[in-house]
C-alpha cells in the first residue's frame, strides 16, 4: 500500500501537470475523494474535509470535483435524480446499489470489458465509458430482512 505522502504526491502531480494549484484543501478534497471506497456524494466529501479544514466551502469540494472529473480521475454515478455520488474507479465495473441502504460496491468483472470489446467491433461503436448499475439488497441488509422475517414468523406463531 502506498504511503500517504506517496498519495499526495500523486495527486500533486497530476493537478499540477494540468495547470491547477495543490491547495492543502484540495489534496485534502482529492484524498478523501479517491481513495474512499463508498462513492461520496459532494456533501459527504465536505463534511469530512470541513473536520481538518473549517474554512473550507462546498463551493470549493463542487470546484475539485469538477477538476478530478476534467482530468480524468472521477467520475460521476447518478443513481436518482436526488443524489450524485462519485466513483474515482475508471475501470468498467458495474456498481451493486443496495435499495435499503443506500451502499454501493463496485463489482469488476472481464464479461463487462468484453462486452466493450465487442460493442466496438460488432457495431463500430467506440465506446468512452459505460454505467451498469445492478439494484437489489447487500448482505448485511439481506440478514437484516432474513431476521425481520423470522421475527415477524415468530411473532404471528405466539399470537395463535
């Protein structure tokens, strides 16, 4: 694994390699957003960087995410209309949304970038990029609703 100070200057470079300053708070923003494995939305992203930084704006984190986006480093995944949350995972992956939680998890697999191989080929169609989101319930909400039911069947069983 990488050292911070590794990280950081990662992302020195490559704000600087395209013209843009390495604020303190925008590595911090940049930090926050890359290596977090939740997809933040650009509240969540503020609220963790306002605990280093007091000062800093959401005017600011919108501003980094945009330059993360321009360069390459972000993307956006819009599951609703509601709420945009941000996946620095460029790679073809689907995303696995849990519906009671909220969670998303990002899910690679090689039929995804062969199905890109073969868009390209089959309908000489060059593709940039794509969003497959696979909606359901993640373990941990699966349990909770296993145990839910039994609860309920429990329950229904004492009553009668």
């Amino acid at each position: 694994m990488a050292s911070p100070q590794d990280l950081d200057s990662t992302i020195i470079k490559a704000l600087r390699g395209k013209g843009y300053k390495a604020t303190p708070q925008r590595i911090a923003i940049c930090r926050f957003t890359l290596y977090s494995h939740e997809h933040p939305t650009a509240q969540r992203i503020y609220s963790e960087v306002k605990k280093t930084y007091p000062t800093v704006s959401l005017a600011t984190v919108y501003n980094t995410i945009q330059i993360l986006k321009d360069i390459g480093l972000l993307q956006e995944v819009s599951l609703s209309r509601d709420e945009t949350r941000f996946d620095p995972n460029m790679e073809p992956h689907a995303h696995l949304v849990c519906l009671r939680c909220n969670s998303i998890a990002d899910w690679a697999s090689p039929l995804i970038s062969e199905t890109m191989k073969s868009v390209a080929i089959e309908a000489g169609f060059m593709p940039k990029g794509q969003n497959f989101d696979i909606f359901g319930l993640c373990r941990n909400c699966q349990k909770s609703e296993i145990a839910a039911a039994s609860a309920a069947r429990r329950e229904q069983s004492a009553s009668t």
